[in-house]
C-alpha cells in the first residue's frame, strides 16, 4: 500500500480506477477508515480515478501526538495527492471529513470541485453536536465489550429501524470498525480539530462547484448546517435526503452514489 508523507506524519492511501480519467478523493469522518467510502467509492471506480487514505490517527496511517487541526489534516490530503503525482482532484467529505475538504479548498490550489456530505462550516453559528448525541459518543457504558461499544457509539448516527433491517451489514461494518478506527488518543486528537474548526467567514471564498448533501434526520451534525452551508457557499448545490441519518451514505448508498456521479459528471 503506498504511503504519503506530511513532515514525520505517514499516511497510508490506496488507489483505483483507471489512472487517465479525473480523479475523486474521499475524506472520512471522525475516527472512521478507508472503508466508510466503500459505497460510493467502489463503483465510481469503475469511471474515475480514487484516492482513499486514513486520516492521521486512524487505521494504518501514524498518530502522532494531539491535538490535531483541520489545517494538519487538509495538509495530510495534499500529501496524499501530491505523492500520487496528481494535479487537481475533485474532493469528497463527510462529517469531518467535509471540514476537512473546506479547508483543503481554502489553503490549497488542486480542488476542482467539492462535495461535503453531513458536514458544518464550524464556529458559532453552526448548530452543534446535541448533548445527547455527545453522551452516546464519548461516554460509553463501562461494562460494553469492544462490539457493544461500537454499536452503542453510532446509535445516533443511524436510523431506529436499521440495525434490524439489515443485521448483517451492521455486523460487517463493527468488523470494520474494530480493525480501523482510530485509536481513542487519534480520536480525541481529531475531535479537538473537528472543535477548533471554524471556516464561515471564509466560505465567500469557495468559488468551486460544490455539491451539499445532508440527511434530514441527522442527529450528529443537524440538518440546519447544510442550509447554512448553502446559504454563504457562492456555487452550492443542496441535496437533502428524507429521513436519512448522519451515515445517510450508507443507509442510503444507492441514490446518493448516482447523485454524486451525476455531479462528478458534469464537472469532470
């Protein structure tokens, strides 16, 4: 797997799709690995060039010592593209992940386009993290085992009749959180960053075509935020997704995959 590196960070990313056609890179949320993407990432393969790496402090990627800053992680990004020899990308981001791409687009020059899914511009005047929504993230019953933890963790961020409609998927993606999430220190290094973030004065700036989607029953990062992304991004195009909850990519995967290709398509 080709590594990336940001001064003494290294950043562990993978590659598909054929190398001629633009190229997509995913940026994934708070403590989350590569295979949040998977959905959307895998048949877009089949059209464009991808670029999925782990965030710092996640997966296989280092985790060097908190707290970290979104500007750090859009940096790690650049790293990533920059050792793939790629000279514009059109950037994916959800939940931090779309902080991240924001932030990407601001410092640096190689963003073609922007797609931020379930995500905020941060500082004051973004709608918060609930309370309730925070207990169930941060603080975990102390007698759940590594499985129940991690169940008990995204209770928010999927939708009440999920887990037993698709019990099988569910149990997959607890497999594939507990070989790559982020170690508890790279996830409380990454929460500080998701904090401190904080671009709505800077969005004028954003003059690419990007693309907001959202799902109407978001219990991490409400609804409002995409509206308030809408409202000061100057090219913004806002999809929202009735009834979808924070992972509404991977409740919903089908119909947000064709949304994001129509929109890759025509600014490809």
């Amino acid at each position: 797997m080709p590594t990336a590196h940001n001064g003494d960070v290294a950043l562990a990313y993978d590659r598909e799709g054929p190398r001629d056609a633009p190229t997509v890179a995913f940026v994934e949320g708070l403590g989350y690995g590569r295979w949040m993407w998977q959905f959307q990432r895998d048949p877009l393969s089949e059209a464009y060039d991808t670029i999925v790496f782990d965030n710092r402090g996640t997966g296989e990627s280092d985790c060097p010592e908190g707290p970290y800053t979104i500007a750090e992680m859009a940096g790690d990004l650049d790293a990533v593209l920059d050792d793939a020899g790629v000279e514009s990308a059109h950037v994916v981001g959800a939940s931090m992940g779309g902080m991240i791409a924001q932030r990407y687009a601001l410092d640096y020059d190689r963003a073609e386009s922007l797609a931020l899914l379930c995500t905020s511009h941060g500082g004051e005047d973004a709608v918060p993290v609930p309370p309730e929504t925070q207990a169930f993230m941060f603080d975990v019953p102390e007698d759940a085992d590594e499985r129940e933890e991690i169940r008990y963790k995204m209770t928010p961020a999927i939708s009440d009749g999920f887990a037993e409609a698709s019990p099988d998927l569910l149990e997959d993606i607890v497999d594939w959180r507990l070989d790559s999430d982020a170690s508890e220190a790279g996830r409380n290094a990454q929460a500080a960053a998701v904090q401190a973030f904080d671009a709505a004065a800077e969005l004028d700036d954003l003059t690419l075509p990007t693309l907001l989607m959202h799902g109407t029953d978001d219990e991490v990062l409400p609804v409002e935020n995409a509206h308030a992304l809408a409202d000061r991004l100057p090219h913004a195009e806002l999809e929202l997704f009735e009834g979808g909850p924070h992972l509404f990519f991977v409740e919903q995967a089908d119909a947000v995959t064709d949304r994001l290709r129509s929109f890759l398509d025509s600014h490809a």
